[in-house]
C-alpha cells in the first residue's frame, strides 16, 4: 500500500489522482485500506477493499477523519475527534495540533460507543488509540491545509500515547523540499 501516496502524488491535483487511481487500481492487488487524497480545491476518499477499481467519492471541506473503518461509516470515535478538532481549529500556534494530540492518545472510550452493542466491535476499539492484540495505533497524523502556505502536518512515529508529535514542515525545510 506504500506506493499509492506515491501514485497519488504524481498527480497536480487531487481529483485527477482519485480519479486515476479510482479507474486504474486494482483493489484485490493490495491489503485493504482507504485513503484520503486532497489539496486546496477538494477532498477525495478511496475505498480500496475488495476487488476491482476502488470506489472514490469527493468530500467537502472539512473535518475529516481516517479510521480503521469507511469515512462515511457512523463512528462514535470520529465523532469525538471532530468534537476535539472543531474546539482546537481556531487556536494559534501550536495549540491546535497538542490539543489534538491530548485526543489521539486517548484510551478513554466515548460515551456513545457504550451505548452500542458490545457484539458490533470490541469496546476498547473504539477509544482514540487503541491496544487490543495484534491490533492497534501504529501512529496519527494531523494535517491542516491553510488558505497559503504549506499544509500543517504533524505525526507520531508510533502510537500516539507513547510517541511525540513531530511536525513534518520542519523535517521539509531541512531537507530542503
């Protein structure tokens, strides 16, 4: 799956690579998975699962949250994120991206999630970060597209609960990208 940022990325803007990559992949040809492609004028999702070309659907501006589960799928854990971004958007600075952080390192469950039928999902699945046997947060990633300027991205090299948050525009600016 390494490759399809890459594939995405040769494109000039993020309708002609969802569009391209909806047409021409494959989904059978790579674990399953989904992904967000957007840039200033849009933001696509592709849902590489199954077999066949990956359905894509353009999303609006916004909020938007990449789980193990479809975007558009209702989810008591987007739902609390996009909460904590909504109250963090405006913050200057840094703040926006610890305040995010303090979230994504979360194990504390929301309250709706309790709510659902414990045979839906395993209730610890549905906190932020999550630790349930061979499965988990490997890492988090905030990205802020600003009306200029580089997109704010910020990540952690491994789950988000033990590991910082880096920002990658200072990584870009010493390697001169």
């Amino acid at each position: 799956r390494g490759e399809l940022p890459l594939l995405a990325a040769g494109h000039t803007t993020a309708e002609s690579a969802a569009r391209t990559l909806g047409r021409e992949l494959r989904a059978e040809q790579y674990n399953p998975c989904w992904l967000l492609i957007a840039d200033r004028l849009g933001v696509f999702y592709l849902d590489v699962t199954g077999f066949g070309p990956p359905g894509f659907v353009g999303l609006g501006r916004g909020a938007w949250i990449l789980e193990n589960r479809p975007v558009l799928s209702d989810s008591p854990k987007a739902d609390a994120v996009r909460l904590a971004f909504s109250r963090a958007d405006g913050l200057d600075g840094d703040g926006w991206a610890i305040g995010l952080h303090e979230v994504l390192k979360s194990h504390e469950v929301p309250e709706r999630a309790k709510r659902t039928p414990a045979s839906v999902r395993p209730l610890e699945t549905e906190a932020p970060c999550v630790h349930a046997g061979p499965y988990g947060t490997r890492s988090s990633m905030l990205v802020r597209v600003l009306p200029e300027g580089l997109p704010d991205v910020r990540f952690t090299d491994g789950p988000p609960c033990t590991a910082s948050l880096v920002g990658a525009n200072a990584l870009w600016k010493n390697e001169g990208l």
